[in-house]
C-alpha cells in the first residue's frame, strides 16, 4: 500500500536543468553567414560570384607575392634568380627603404630624429584622441609642435622658442578679445603669434646656428612617406581651428568679418589643389618682404591648410546649422555671452555631428599630399617617380613600389576611419 502511494506521488526537482545549447544553425559562423551572405537567394548568388572572384584574384597575386626575391641588388639580378617563374622583386623596397621612407638627402646619421619625432607624436597626440587621459597631458601636446620642429629640422633652438612665445602671445591676444568675438579673438591671436615670430627672429645672432645642439636640415632635403606624414599632420592639425574659426565667422553679425570669410572660402573652393601648388611654388614668394626667404615646405603648408580649412569650414557649418534653435535660446537663458555659449554648447554639439565630415577631408587632405611631387618636392610617390625609377638598377620595378606606397597610406587612412568610428560610438552622435 505504502508502494502504490509512493508512486503516485509527484516529483518536484530541487534544480534547475542546466540551459541546452542553441542549435548549431543558430549560433557561431553558421548564424552569421546565414544572416550576411545567404540571407536570399540574391544575397547568395552575389556572396558566390564575389567569392569567384577573390579567388582570381588570390591564384593570381599570391604566387607573385610568396615567390617574391628580397635579398638581390638589382632588376636584373631578381630576373636571374627567379628564371622565368612568377615572383616579385621586393628587394627595391629592402635597398631603398631609407629613401622611400626619409628621402634621398635627409642625412642618415640623422634617421633617428624623425623617428623620435614619429614616437612623440603618438604620445602628445593621445591626450587629445582619447580624452580620458589626465589633462596634464596636453602641456606635452602644447609643447610637442615645437620639439618636432627642433628635431626634424635641428639648428638653433632659439627658433622654437621663439615661435613658441609667439603662440603665447597669440593665445593671451584670443582670451583678451574672445569675448567680443570669435573670429576677431581668433584671428587677432594667429597675427599676434606670427608677428612675435617674424619680428623675433631679427633677434637671432648670425653665429647661433654654429652652436646649435643638433645639426640643421634644410627643408629642401625632407622627403619620402616622412614628408607626406608631416604634410598631413601639420595642415590637418592647423586647419580643423582654423576652419572652426571660418565657420563661425561666416555665421557672424559683423558684415566685415562675415563677407571676408565667404569669399576666402567660395574662392578657395573653386580653386583645384594642386593650382594652389603651383602659386606656392612660383608666386607666393613674392608676398613676402623681398629679403626674406620662405622656404617651399612652409609654402605648401600654408596653401594645402588654406584649402583643406575651406571645406572643414562648410563642413563645420553644416552642423551649425543641424543643431535645433532651441540650443541657441536655452544658451541666451542661461545668461551666456556669445563665447561661453560657442564654447560650452554650440561648438561641442556641432563637433560631434560634423565628425564623419571633418575625417573624410582629414583622409582626403593626407592623400592629396602626393599633389607635392608635380612641384619638385620628393614625397613617397615623388621619390618612386623621380630617383629610384630613374636608376638603372631598379629601372621596370612598378607594382612593388606602388603597392608598397598604397599599404602605408593604407594603414594610415584606415586607422584615423577606424579612430572616427570608435569616436562616434563614445559621442553617441546619432543620438539615439
């Protein structure tokens, strides 16, 4: 009796049954491609056909790239070595990396300067990508133009420091008269900063050079992906403030300040780069005092920031005019003149939304830095043109050089696209 009664009574389980995994189609690699390449039968048939394709492309690189020949010392000597079979000739880039990466005049006792320079950059730069660094690290990032400087080019240092203290001038003249304006405060302070410079550097004793810790490189003798590296990062670095200053006076209520921005930026606009290459390169020494001797590398600076300003500026306005009225009024409520409110609301919000634009002109200005090379300026893809390919040793060798140069700017232009993302992401610019 007491077995029959047992038996009819329920079982409750004191655990849970562990979770059963999910079906191997609905989980890992198998999910995924159900889900991007086989969604449809159209998505199928276009993820085949690709795939058709990448292999045309692979059976026929990758035999050239695996057999490649990296230790001779010439053409001709790859030729003799590979007797017929497929294979490239990558010892181009093993005899003539320094060239391609520093030029062929930049002193090789010097190579570690420009490295140095290179490992910096990263340092002082990081404070302002990633701003949860501490903020004591923008003094290093302040001071860090100007060590570049010094190192790259050497010579006296007094030439830093003096373009240094022209910055201070520059940043006590913009906090003086920000308040009023913007624009005027901005402007005033770049024509403080210039002029501390110009006027300081009448003060440099004739002889200072002989002593000067480093020995000087003239900027003629800058060349290769370094070139287009300083290129890229000084007018990107120039012309973001620059063109935040333009966007804002084209927005003003003072009719000078505004027309002279408008046509500053249509003008420039309807101008090709590489037009403003070649006035850099013949006419615009004779804007300057005829005694004075501005070298061609500060020329190019100025003309590629001029244009690359331009279409920040637009860019920049465009998200002015994105933001709603009601941040401008909550601005006015709050009791805020025209900079705080420029600073603390407008400027910020208006950052954020022009982030993709800013980086495909940042991306674009860095390619066009090979523009320099119809100018007699020996850049990366200058240096492949000119020197190395008019050797006869190396005489034929295209694909190579060429790839090589595509993977650096690659590399370069890919990581600031994956930079961008990862900042839109933490800005939640879309504002969901």
């Amino acid at each position: 009796m007491s077995d029959t009664h047992a038996q009819t009574v329920a079982f409750v389980r004191g655990t849970e049954i562990p979770p059963a995994p999910p079906p191997y189609a609905a989980s890992g690699p198998v999910k995924w491609m159900r889900e991007n390449l086989f969604a449809t039968p159209a998505n199928g048939a276009l993820t085949l056909v690709a795939l058709y394709f990448i292999w045309l492309l692979l059976s026929s690189t990758m035999p050239w790239i695996l057999n490649g020949i990296w230790t001779t010392s010439s053409l001709a000597e790859c030729r003799e070595v590979l007797d017929g079979t497929v294979g490239a000739c990558f010892s181009v880039l093993t005899e003539r990396w320094n060239q391609l990466i520093f030029g062929f005049k930049y002193p090789s006792e010097f190579y570690w300067r420009p490295t140095l320079a290179l490992v910096l950059f990263f340092f002082a730069a990081a404070p302002v990508l990633f701003f949860d660094l501490p903020r004591k690290l923008l003094a290093f990032t302040a001071v860090y133009p100007f060590i570049a400087f010094w190192l790259i080019w050497g010579g006296t240092i007094l030439t830093p420091i003096l373009a240094l203290a022209g910055v201070a001038a520059g940043v006590f003249i913009y906090q003086r008269f920000v308040t009023q304006s913007f624009a005027a405060g901005f402007f005033g302070g770049i024509f403080a900063a210039f002029l501390v410079w110009f006027l300081g550097g009448y003060l440099i004793p004739e002889g200072a050079s002989d002593n000067a810790m480093l020995g000087a490189v003239p900027s003629r003798d800058l060349g290769g992906f370094m070139l287009n590296m300083m290129l890229g990062v000084t007018c990107v670095s120039l012309s973001i403030p620059i063109g935040i200053a333009l966007a804002l006076g084209r927005q003003s209520s003072m009719p000078l300040i505004k027309w002279i921005c408008v046509i500053f930026i249509e003008f420039i606009r309807g101008v090709p780069l590489i037009t403003l290459l070649f006035v850099a390169s013949v006419m615009l020494s004779y804007f300057f005092p005829p005694e004075s001797t501005v070298d061609l590398f500060l020329r190019v600076v100025i003309m590629i920031t001029m244009f690359s300003a331009a279409y920040i500026a637009e860019v920049i306005r465009g998200g002015l005019a994105a933001l709603p009225k009601g941040q401008y009024e909550g601005a006015d409520s709050l009791g805020l003149d025209y900079a705080q409110a420029t600073r603390l609301i407008i400027l910020p919000q208006a950052l954020k939304i022009s982030i993709p634009g800013i980086v495909n002109v940042a991306v674009g200005l860095f390619k066009d830095t090979t523009l320099v090379s119809v100018i007699s300026m020996f850049d990366l893809v200058g240096m492949i043109r000119g020197p190395i390919l008019a050797s006869t040793e190396w005489n034929g060798v295209y694909w190579e050089l060429l790839g090589f140069a595509a993977l650096l700017f690659f590399v370069v232009c890919y990581g600031i696209s994956q930079y961008s993302q990862w900042l839109e992401r933490r800005l939640a610019t879309d504002h969901h």
